[in-house]
C-alpha cells in the first residue's frame, strides 16, 4: 500500500509540473512576439538607453575605400577621333575645355592661348594623390585671378580636393521616440528639406534615411531609400534575396536597373535630365557645372553603347553591382559594398585647339567602391542579444509546451491503470463465486430422488 500512494504522489506532482510547463509555454507563444518586438523598438530608436544608440552615433563597421583609375593609353589617337582606350588604373585627368563650350569665341581664344604658354594639354600625368586631393594649377589660379567666379573653388584644383578632411554634410532624422512611424527618417540636411539641383520637385525630394540604419520589421516588399550627397539625390534600393552573414539571417538589397536611367526609359527621372543614353545620371548641376555623370563602374546595367564606345572596359554584375545586406527585423546593416563610377563627358570645342578632333564619348575617370562589415565584439554583442537570445526563447517555448504536454500524461496513464487492475480484481472475485453456487446445485440435484415416469440413462465408458 505504501509503494502505490507514493506512486500515486509521484504522478499528481509531476502532473502539475506539467501544467505549469503547458501554462507557461502557452503563455510564451502567446505573448512573445509582442514582447519581442517591444524590445527590438526599445533598442532601435534612438536613444541614450538603446542597444543601437552607440551604432548610430559612432559607427562601429570599419569601412574601405577602393579608387580605380582609368588611364588612356591612346590620348593623341583620341585628339585625332580615334575610341578611347583605357586601362584600369590611373592616372588621368581631362582639362576644363568642354565647360568653356557656351562661353564667348573671344573667351575661349583666349584659353588656347592659356593653355600654349602654361603648357597645358588635353591628357596630362598627374599622381593618383594630386587628382584626388588636389594640385596647384597655374590655369585655375589664373582663372580665379582674372575671371572671378568662374570656378566654384579656389586654389588646389582636384576631382574630392573640397571634400578633403570634411564630412557628409549635418543631417537631422528622427528619432522614433515619440513617433515611431518615423525613425531614422531624414528631416532636413544641411538645414534643407530639399534641394534645388533638379528640375521637378520629386527629384529634389530628400527621402529616406542618413544611410546609416532603416525602420525594423522588413518583409521582401521593402525598400531601402536614403539620402546621397555624393550623388546629390535620394537613392532607392530593392530587396533581391535573404541571406546569412556570420549566422545572422540577412535581406540583401541591390541597385534596380532604373535607379540611373535615363527620363525616356523611367519618366520620374525626367527631372535629373538633361539626359544621354540611360545608365547614367547628369550630375553637372551639383558638380560646379562640369560635365560631369555618375553610373555603376564600367558602365554596367547601362546601355550597352557607352561601353562600346571606349575599350577596354568589362561590366559584369560580381566586380561591379552595389549591394546592401540588412539584418530584417532591427533594419541593421550588417554587410555593405557601394560601388559608383564618375564618367566625363568629352568632345572637341571649336576655338580651343587642345580639344583636336574628340569624338564626343563619355570617357570614364575613376570609380570607387566603399565597402563595410560588422564584425568583431559589436558582431558578438548583436548576434547574442538580437539573433541567439530570440532564437533560444523562440524553441523554449515549444519545448515547455511539449514537455508539459507529456507530463501531464503521466498521472492519466497512471490513474487509467489502476482502474485496469481494480476491474481485473473486482471480475475475478465475481468469477469464482458464481463457480461455487454451481457446484452446490448440482451437488444437490444428485440428492434429489428423480420424479416418476422419468427415464434414467447410465453412462458407459
């Protein structure tokens, strides 16, 4: 008796651990996902207390900057219109002819004669550092000094010599604090709500982010849209694929083949124009007025004409397409390469002899890849809170449930069988009473003397 009611204790206490399990796990699965994502908008906004907070104001993903330069091989062939043929490498530099075009005959004679006495040509060498940063220039000094205003800058003439040691601009978002809907939206750059670059007002619309992190919760119908100052313009990307990065589930996002197209191809980028073959934007308006254009490197997901027109270049998606990898429920980036090019579009100037027979063609100059991923203990800090943390409670709670599910199947079972062995019991007492009465009766019918007229048989073996 005492091994049975300690049995039977055993089964109802594991009973109720089973209902709590179930109660608990049921509860999880329930409540998680909002609590979740109460701590996913806890930790993106930003906010002195949040998880991301430090990520936004010092970036913790160290990035690189890559400069390919196009050098020509064939400057004097292209003087006498021959297709340029380029090498990428560097350097390379084009003069200020083609933006000297409109201006008076009288003005640009007097540039030849510039370029003759401070020997200046078409195609000169310069190193890779006085292109980017900057040279003195005796024809840009000469300029400022006697046409004042001419050129938007002063001093050493260099294709980032004004962005040298500077920053982005000042951009102003919101913070998700008190309007969620609106976190890490740009309010205003550089104290503008939009610019006057482009000719329609969508153009110059200031849309997206700083580029820094996006609004959590993505599904593949999202997009990522920032603010480019180097390209003067808000740029959208589209989702293409999920991924992983270092075990941390990933949205990759990629440029659309519209993003550079020209007006006559996609009509809302008629306001970038004036326009050329689609695959390049005309960013002369924003780039003190050169004719000067921005597409992906070696002209790829252009038409295919400009790369035709010079040689030497090979456009191919692996080397040359732009790609955003975004950990989907934070809006996170994880995993980056932004690769662009910046084109010059060049031709023979009548009145400026330096420009020989030039086949108009837009001659590439330089494109620059940045590229960036998280990693070290910033990695380990968000995989574990934001990935592994989720992922542990996510199974927990299917666990606890089927855990429960089975403990509560022990008292059943055991109360079942012991109902099992109470009938068994109950049955065989019952069967062996009947057998007794049996026995007396037909005991008794042998004493009894057989009525008259009955017929008595005898049994033989």
């Amino acid at each position: 008796m005492g091994g049975q009611a300690r049995a039977r204790r055993a089964a109802a206490a594991l009973g109720v651990l089973g209902l709590l399990c179930a109660v608990l796990g049921a509860v999880m699965i329930a409540m998680l996902p909002s609590l979740m994502k109460q701590q996913v908008l806890k930790n993106v906004r930003i906010d002195p207390n949040s998880l991301s907070f430090g990520m936004w104001k010092q970036i913790p993903v160290p990035f690189y900057l890559s400069v390919y330069f196009f050098s020509v091989l064939n400057p004097d062939g292209v003087l006498q219109g021959e297709k340029p043929q380029v090498e990428e490498r560097g350097p390379y530099v084009y003069g200020a002819a083609v933006m000297m075009e409109n201006r008076p005959m009288s003005l640009k004679l007097i540039m030849t004669l510039a370029f003759s006495t401070l020997g200046q040509r078409a195609f000169m060498n310069r190193t890779v550092g006085e292109i980017m940063w900057g040279y003195d220039d005796p024809l840009v000094n000469l300029i400022n000094k006697y046409f004042p205003g001419m050129f938007p800058f002063k001093g050493k003439f260099g294709l980032f010599a004004e962005v040298n040691n500077s920053n982005s601009g000042l951009f102003t978002v919101f913070t998700g604090v008190k309007d969620f809907s609106r976190i890490h939206l740009v309010d205003k750059w550089n104290g503008l709500s939009k610019v006057n670059y482009w000719h329609s007002d969508q153009c110059n619309m200031i849309n997206g982010t700083s580029g820094q992190m996006w609004a959590p919760f993505m599904t593949p119908e999202s997009s990522l849209e920032f603010y480019s100052p180097d390209a003067c313009r808000s740029m959208k990307l589209i989702y293409k694929e999920p991924g992983v990065f270092q075990g941390i589930p990933t949205y990759r996002f990629v440029a659309p083949k519209t993003l550079f197209a020209n007006g006559s191809d996609y009509p809302p980028n008629e306001g970038f124009c004036p326009c050329m073959e689609s695959g390049i934007q005309n960013v002369s308006t924003c780039r003190f007025s050169a004719p000067l254009f921005l597409s992906h490197p070696h002209f790829y997901n252009a038409d295919p004409v400009l790369a035709e027109a010079v040689t030497g270049l090979h456009p191919n998606q692996e080397e040359h397409s732009l790609f955003l990898d975004v950990h989907p429920v934070t809006g996170i980036p994880m995993n980056c390469s932004v690769k662009l090019q910046l084109s010059l579009y060049i031709k023979a100037v009548k009145g400026i002899g330096q420009t020989g027979s030039i086949e108009p063609v837009v001659l590439p100059l330089l494109w620059f890849g940045e590229s960036g991923a998280m990693e070290g203990e910033p990695l380990n800090a968000f995989y574990r809170q934001l990935v592994l943390m989720p992922k542990v409670l996510h199974y927990a709670q299917y666990v606890l449930l089927g855990l429960g599910c089975a403990l509560l199947l022990i008292p059943v079972v055991y109360q079942v069988r012991s109902q099992e062995k109470c009938y068994l019991f109950w049955s065989s007492s019952k069967k062996g009473s009947k057998d007794k009465e049996a026995i007396q009766a037909y005991s008794e019918s042998l004493m009894t003397p057989a009525p008259k007229g009955a017929v008595l048989q005898e049994a033989r073996l």
